[in-house]
C-alpha cells in the first residue's frame, strides 16, 4: 500500500473526519429542528404539515461523507505504477534564434528581412518530424517566445506574433 499511495500521512483523515463531521451533523439537525419547533410550535408545525425528512437528512449525510471519503483518497495521491521509468525518445532539441531588431525590417530582399526569415523557420517546421523546437528573439536582449516543444502549431502561432 505504500507504493501505491503518495502522501499516506493524509489517510489519517479516514479516521478523524466521521469523528468530528458526524456529531456536527446531528447536532446541526437536532439545532435545526429545535429552531423549527420554536418559531412555529409543535400544534401548528402539525397543522402546516411541516416535517424535517429523516430519510433525505441521512441520504445528505451519507453523501456528504462519501464526498469527503473522496477528497481524503485524492489527498493520498494514487499512483498506478510510482517507480520512474527511463524512456527513451529520439529526436533532436532545435533552439531557433531570430533576430528581431530594426535591421531586419531593411527591404534589400522582397519581403524583409524579418519576413523571409519567418518563412523559412514555417518551411523548416514542415520538414521536421518528432523534434522539439524552441524560438527565441533577440534585439539587445533575448526573450523566449516558445519554450521546447512539439506542438509546432503553438511553434507556428509564436512565430507569427513575432515583430521588430
């Protein structure tokens, strides 16, 4: 059972919680019944057919622990098979640095620089397969734009919000 669980410590709430939670809640039905019976009166919480449900305050109470039942379990963190696996993954880990300063706005090639590079960074991403890339941006100071990743549509989203 250790192995299964990640944090047992929290299975002591298995034990305190119908300790506390149970007489809190009758108390709170024999308050709440109490408090009916004093603002109307038995005789007239008769004639108005009032009743406080035994049936559905049980049913409340056995849901509200099967709840808190959960929560407790939850806090234990289960975990199928807890001992760490190596697995191996091929492929490379591609950093793109673009730069992103005034100079590669210049026009000397139809579209600028920026642009062109921005095409060619979409072409590379057609004719890569299983890599993580990453994209960063430098003028003066560097920014991440897209941490490591194989999700080259986040890749290609990122690249298109690049400007200079």
């Amino acid at each position: 059972m250790i192995d299964f669980l990640g944090n047992e410590k929290a299975l002591w709430l298995l034990w305190a919680l119908p300790a506390v939670l149970v007489p809190a809640y009758i108390w709170c039905f024999w308050k709440k019944s109490q408090a009916l019976k004093n603002f109307a009166g038995t005789d007239m919480l008769k004639k108005i057919n009032i009743t406080v449900s035994l049936k559905k305050q049980v049913l409340k109470a056995v849901l509200l622990l099967c709840a808190f039942v959960i929560i407790i379990v939850a806090l234990t963190e289960p975990r199928w098979n807890p001992k760490p696996q190596k697995i191996k993954r091929k492929g490379r880990d591609i950093c793109i640095l673009l730069d992103t300063s005034r100079s590669m706005l210049a026009e000397d090639i139809n579209p600028s620089r920026l642009e062109r590079s921005k095409i060619a960074i979409s072409d590379l991403l057609e004719t890569l397969g299983g890599d993580r890339i990453a994209l960063m941006t430098f003028a003066g100071n560097s920014v991440v734009k897209c941490p490591l990743t194989q999700d080259y549509a986040f890749v290609r989203m990122a690249l298109a919000n690049i400007t200079a």
